[in-house]
C-alpha cells in the first residue's frame, strides 16, 4: 500500500490519467491567529480586544447548520498532526494534487477576511491572507496558485490590493464572493473591474461570501437544504446586474468566473434576459447587445457541485448549451462535496472536449499558469 491509499478514503486507481487544472483548492488557517505574522500590531491588538463584526448575521464561525462542522471538510481531510483540512501543504499534496495529478491548483481562500465591517480591517485582512497563501502555499509548490483576496465594498482599497499583486504570478485571478452588499454591477464596484482588466486578472466570484441578508427574497429558510441551494441565487443575480448595468460593455476584455455556484440555470438565465431586454431595453443603455451575447464573451463556469440529471445525456445538452469552452473542472478539494475528477462529469464526451474540460479551457483562461 502506497502512502497515498493510507490516506485516502478510496485509493487512487493506477490507470493514467489525465492531468488537470482544479479551479477551486481551499486552503485553511493553522489556528485562528496564523495571520497575526502578517497584520501591523495595530490590527493584531485590535482583533485580540475587538475581533471582528463581520457582514453576517450568524454568531461564532461559519454558520449553525451541521454541514460546517467540523471544517465544512471530507472525513479523509483531517491531517495527522490534527491540524485543519486544507492548512498542511504535505498532506494535501499526497492526498490531492499528487494522487488526482493535479497540473495547477486554484487557491480559493475563504477564511473571512473580507468579511468585516470595517473596511480598514478588511483590507489588512485580505493583504495578510494574501501574504499567507505564498508564504504557506505557492511559494512551497509551483502547481498551486493564488486567488488576489479584497473586499468589494471598499473599492479603492480593492484596487490597491489587486495593484499591489499584479505582475506576481503566485496570483492567478482576483476573488470576491457571490454576495455583496449591492448588485455588484453597481457603479461603485467598476474600479475593480477596471483594474482587473487593465492588469489582464481575470475576476473569481466564489459563491458565499460576506452579507448581513437573508439568503432568500422571502427571508430565511427553514431547512439547511433551502439554505444550500439558495446560494446559487446571488451567482444569477451578480452575471444579470452586471451584464445590463454595463460591466462588460465598459470592461468588454473582463473575464469572469462564477465557482461553486452549478451551472443548470446559465442557458435559462440568457434566454429569459434576452426575452425582457427586447421588450425593456431602453431601461439599460449601456447593455448594448442581447444579455446572452456577454454571457457568453465574458462568463465562465467552473463545475463543481456538478448537476447530475437522470438522463446523462440532459447533462451533456447543458454543456452544449453553455458551451463546452467556457467550463472548467474544480474539486471543492477538502470539502465534503467534493467531486472526484476520476467519477465526477459522467456523460458522452470525446477525448478533445474531456481536454477542454479539464486542462484547456482553464489554461486559456488563467494567464498567469506556467
């Protein structure tokens, strides 16, 4: 038995496989203060005797439903030192990039540095969180690459940030979450992808991330399965707020990928806003062309949670619908929906669409993989 089978709840098969880029890596903090290395004693003092009010309404860490606990991870995830799923680099590489063959890894970091109210903290938060993923991570293994964390609601400090890191290929995209405090189409939100475009960074929107609102229209969801599956309405309403506030029509080179947030409600998304931007279109100048024309210039997906319809074949036509070029892989490696490349995506696909899939389409899009 191999190192790896020891670790692994399911041993890797020996047969060849093909080497892929996962778009969504989440690393995880040694301790809760393993950023303290990074901040002014400024912010350190003011987390030991503040902590941090955070764009949330739930108390403690991460949410109340069972599935954050512990560590929102795999059963296989844990390290033997006890240390968090995510945090030890060697682990992860037997576990993950070695046994999966992994080529480049997506860091996605969700450890709530922009999640604070205060913007100032935020912004340290998101500096320190960026220091430490090359520090533990992308300087340690050249597979794995950096996401550039900000926080959105204070853009001139974003700006700065995504500045700060342009030009350093540890970084491959620029992150935000899902969820902001207004569409994110907004014009208060445009220096960023203004930046974002000029450095040629393409924007990462991970699903979740700092709101004080309930989840859903109609309030807060009695069951955890509500919960989950209405984390995929901020994905929608964040590609429609910012292809008819104009985002891509001012941006028109911006690339954008929605991760972790399914990828079934793209084909109906495009051909619903195109049937109202007929009828309504004098409301959005600056939405120029029919919305599923930037839909499909400007937005990716990545794959993971995979929808999996009865039939393989429905899977197969959502792909032919979006586009097989504007997908990519992604595990969600340590969570505990994640999808094993070797089982995931089951459905007809030649031997040049399973390369798109898994390695192309991604390498196209990163800039900065090499």
């Amino acid at each position: 038995m191999t190192p790896a089978d020891q670790i692994l709840e399911r041993p890797v098969q020996g047969a060849a496989r093909l080497q892929f880029v996962d778009c969504d890596i989440h690393p995880s903090l040694k301790h809760k203060k393993a950023l303290h290395p990074y901040l002014e004693k400024r912010w350190r003092d003011h987390l030991d005797t503040y902590g941090s009010l955070a764009h949330c309404v739930y108390a403690g860490r991460g949410g109340p439903y069972p599935r954050f606990t512990p560590e929102t991870a795999r059963r296989d995830a844990w390290p033997p030192n006890g240390n968090p799923p995510g945090s030890d680099l060697e682990f992860m590489q037997v576990q993950h990039l070695d046994a999966h063959n992994v080529k480049f890894g997506i860091l996605q970091p969700i450890v709530g540095a922009n999640n604070a109210r205060n913007t100032d903290l935020s912004a340290a938060l998101c500096t320190a969180t960026n220091d430490w993923q090359v520090d533990e991570f992308t300087s340690k293994d050249r597979r794995l690459k950096a996401s550039i964390h900000i926080g959105a609601e204070d853009a001139e400090l974003a700006v700065e940030e995504i500045e700060r890191r342009a030009g350093d290929r540890n970084f491959a995209q620029i992150q935000l979450g899902s969820r902001s405090l207004e569409p994110i189409g907004r014009k208060r939100y445009w220096p960023i992808f203004e930046a974002a475009e000029r450095n040629d960074l393409p924007v990462g929107f991970h699903v979740g991330g700092p709101s004080p609102y309930a989840p859903s229209p109609s309030g807060w969801p009695d069951y955890y399965i509500e919960d989950h599956h209405v984390l995929t309405h901020s994905a929608h309403a964040q590609v429609a707020s910012m292809i008819l506030e104009g985002v891509f029509e001012l941006f028109p080179k911006l690339r954008i990928v929605m991760i972790e947030a399914g990828f079934a409600w793209v084909p109906s998304l495009g051909w619903r806003l195109d049937n109202h931007w007929r009828k309504m279109r004098s409301e959005t100048p600056l939405c120029k062309r029919p919305p599923s024309e930037y839909l499909r210039q400007n937005v990716w997906f990545t794959t993971q949670p995979a929808e999996e319809p009865e039939h393989r074949e429905d899977l197969r036509l959502l792909f032919d619908l979006i586009g097989f070029d504007r997908m990519m892989f992604a595990t969600d490696y340590p969570h505990w929906d994640f999808d094993d490349p070797q089982r995931a995506i089951v459905m007809p696909m030649t031997a040049a669409e399973r390369q798109m899939l898994f390695h192309d389409n991604a390498m196209n899009f990163y800039a900065n993989l090499d």
